[in-house]
C-alpha cells in the first residue's frame, strides 16, 4: 500500500497520519519539512523525518519497557511507524529543567540557568492563536482534560523526564526541556490517557554536558546550521545509527 492510495488522516507540520492496517491504528509518517515560529519559517532539511522516526522508536520503545505505555507500537520502515489511534487532548505540555527559549523572555532570566525544580507548563494547541499558556483552570472549564486526566499526565511527565534525563545523561547531553502530547486510548467505555506524538530533537531541547553546544531545532529556529549534523550526532551518542542508510550518516542537506 503506497502513501497515494490509503487515506489520509491528518497533516501537521513534521508529520502525517494515514489510515493504518487494522482498526485502532494508524501510520505516522515523518516529513523532512522543519518549521519554526508557527510555520513563519520553513525549509526542507534531507534526512531529518527518518532520523526522527528512529529516536523517537528508540525513546518510546524504552518508554513502554519502563511501564510508560504511549502509543507507538513498531517501526515500519526509514520514515514510519505503526502506532495506536488515541483521541488527542488539544495541549502541548512543556517539562523544563533549564531556562531557555520563551522562558527565558517571559522572565527576562539567562539561558543556561537551571532550574530549582522540573517546572511543567500547559500551552492550548493552537496553531491560530499561537498555542497560548494555560492554567490548570483552563484546561477543566473549557473541558480539554479533567482534573484525573490533570494528575496522571503530570505524573507521567515527570517520570518521562527523570528516564530522559538520565538516558541522555549517560550519552553526555543536557536535557533542557522537551514538549509532549497526550491522547485518549478508548477501550469500551474507558479511556485511558497515554504518551503520545513525538519524542526527538524537534521536541526537546538538548545541550552538549561539556561544551553547551544545541543538538536541537533551535539550530534551524536561530539559523546556527548544521542541523542533520546535531541531529545525527545525537542518534550516535545513543548508538542507534547502524540500520540508517549512508547519507544520513554523512549529515546529508
């Protein structure tokens, strides 16, 4: 079945979803467009979906060993991967160890400076109104997540962090800070609420332990080049290189 016949779900800016194989799933595909400031800025960058649909296998297939159930069921090939049909709870929730980006500016305090605590931040997914930061009290009156839904997203955040955090640890990068989605895995009557999306370098911040160099899509957001480089560098530093073809390993643009 070829991405011209099967039927397309959605389409966001990195990513589409197709109708998948059996009834509850779908087929996440992984583009190479890059898009900053709400799609103001956009490019093509050669490689970067099928670097992001290996990370983002390798993190979520951890993520489910620890007991943190998301949707990704397997890969499928270089750009997609099979994953579970969630109800998405319209929020992107923001976990922060370091300052850094719109922090930074909301505060007026220095990029770079850690944190005393993870601080977890809501933003409406809107593309309209800029995805605007929400309160706990938003969320309940306008009826996106109940207060239940609240704490175990919450909850689940956290753990996320503390895996990522030491995961990327080992490998000798900062974590900074990372966004993630969540959505709502009917079974019956019940609805169970689970990690879904992404988890690569378009959606968190990673910093060289040693040198502060980014390994992120800040380097597309500020123009710092070298974009498939930093991305490849930190499929490397997780040892999941290997099953990639040789021009993203060269850092292909």
């Amino acid at each position: 079945m070829t991405t011209k016949t099967r039927k397309k779900i959605y389409e966001g800016k990195a990513k589409i979803l197709y109708e998948g194989p059996e009834p509850g799933t779908l087929v996440q595909y992984f583009k190479d467009d890059a898009t900053a400031f709400n799609g103001e800025k956009k490019a093509q960058l050669e490689g970067k979906g099928v670097i992001n649909n290996r990370i983002s296998e390798f993190v979520m297939t951890k993520l489910n060993q620890i007991g943190v159930q998301n949707h990704f069921i397997r890969r499928l090939n270089l750009r997609e991967q099979l994953i579970r049909e969630v109800e998405i709870i319209p929020l992107e929730v923001v976990c922060r160890n370091v300052v850094a980006g719109s922090m930074a500016k909301r505060f007026g305090l220095p990029e770079g400076q850690a944190l005393p605590r993870s601080i977890i931040e809501f933003y409406y997914k809107n593309d309209a109104l800029n995805d605007p930061l929400v309160t706990e009290e938003h969320i309940t009156a306008f009826n996106w997540a109940n207060t239940q839904e609240i704490d175990d997203i919450l909850a689940t955040t956290l753990r996320v962090n503390d895996f990522l955090s030491g995961m990327f640890a080992a490998v000798g990068i900062t974590l900074v800070d990372f966004k993630i989605e969540y959505g709502r895995l009917f079974e019956g009557d019940f609805a169970r609420v689970i990690l879904a999306d992404e988890i690569s370098p378009d959606s968190c911040r990673l910093w060289d332990s040693t040198s502060g160099e980014k390994l992120d899509k800040d380097r597309f957001r500020r123009d710092m080049g070298n974009v498939i480089e930093s991305y490849t560098e930190v499929a490397k530093r997780l040892g999941i290189m290997g099953d990639m073809p040789r021009v993203i390993e060269g850092g292909a643009q």
